[in-house]
C-alpha cells in the first residue's frame, strides 16, 4: 500500500487532549479503508507565520499513514469540515521514517543548547537616544520651582 504522511494545524484554543482527539477520528477513518496509522507525533502549541482565521498559535500533528489511496479523500474531508483543524497537508512519501521527525529533533537540540553568555552587547546603535545611557541625566532642560530660577531677592538674576 502506498505511504502518506499528514500534517494538520488545529486551533490554539483547543486541548492536548482534543487533537489527541481529532487524530483518533482520522486513524478510525484510515482503519475503515483498510489502512492504519503508522506513526503519530505531536509537535505542540507553535507559532505560525501568518494569521490563520484569527489565530496566531496552532497545535501541529503529524501522520504517518499506511493506507490504500481510496482512503484519503473521506479523511482529507473530514479534516476540512472540522471547525477544530486550521490547515492540512497529506502528502505521498516513499518510505515513513520511523525516527523522530526534523521538528521534533530540532526542538532536543535547543533544549540541550547552553543559554548562557551570548556576546558583548552592540555599542549604542540600538539605544534609545534620549542620553540615559551616557549616564547624564541632563538637568539643564527639567522643569525646576519658580523660586530656584530667582536670584537671592527673588528679583531675577
């Protein structure tokens, strides 16, 4: 049987437990075309890069599916009539890797990476300008009481 792998988006506001959830439904429909699901692999709450329907956060999960092609048009369906499922993608693959996923192995690295020293910081470019970090708070320009403008008698200087 040929090989697939299936990614869909749902929404930010839904559950762990809820896309859990939808990826059961699209396995029991896969089972009833005489496929099954041979890997599942949830890859969390990510950003995306433009707003999908109002959202900027989606739950990713992938699908490694084993299944006859007359399979996929009811679960591509179902997908795109969920109001839960933002976006997917199902795409024929040669072989499906039993490893984790590229996404899944970046996010070990980044946890594994040290988050110490980053460098010395860039001189003044992105400071705000307005002198504070040249240590001078500039007294000459604030606002001072009436009666400090005025000389000893309080005629002027």
């Amino acid at each position: 049987m040929p090989l697939y792998e299936c990614v869909f988006i749902a929404r930010n506001d839904v559950t762990q437990q809820q896309v859990e959830a939808i990826a059961e439904q699209v396995a029991g429909l896969i089972a009833e075309g005489g496929g099954e699901v041979k890997k599942r692999e949830y890859w969390g709450l990510r950003g995306l890069a433009y707003k999908i329907k109002k959202n900027r956060k989606g739950h990713y999960m992938l699908l490694g599916i084993d299944a006859p092609a007359g399979a996929l048009p009811e679960v591509e369906r179902q997908l795109g009539l969920n109001e839960d499922v933002l976006r997917s993608l199902t795409v024929r693959v040669e072989a499906i890797d039993e490893a984790p996923s590229a996404v899944l192995a970046k996010r070990g690295d980044d946890r594994d990476r040290d988050r110490g020293f980053r460098g010395p910081r860039p001189a003044g470019r992105f400071s705000s300008g307005r002198g504070r970090e040249r240590g001078d708070d500039r007294e000459e320009f604030r606002a001072r009481p009436r009666d400090e403008m005025d000389g000893p008698d309080g005629a002027g200087e």
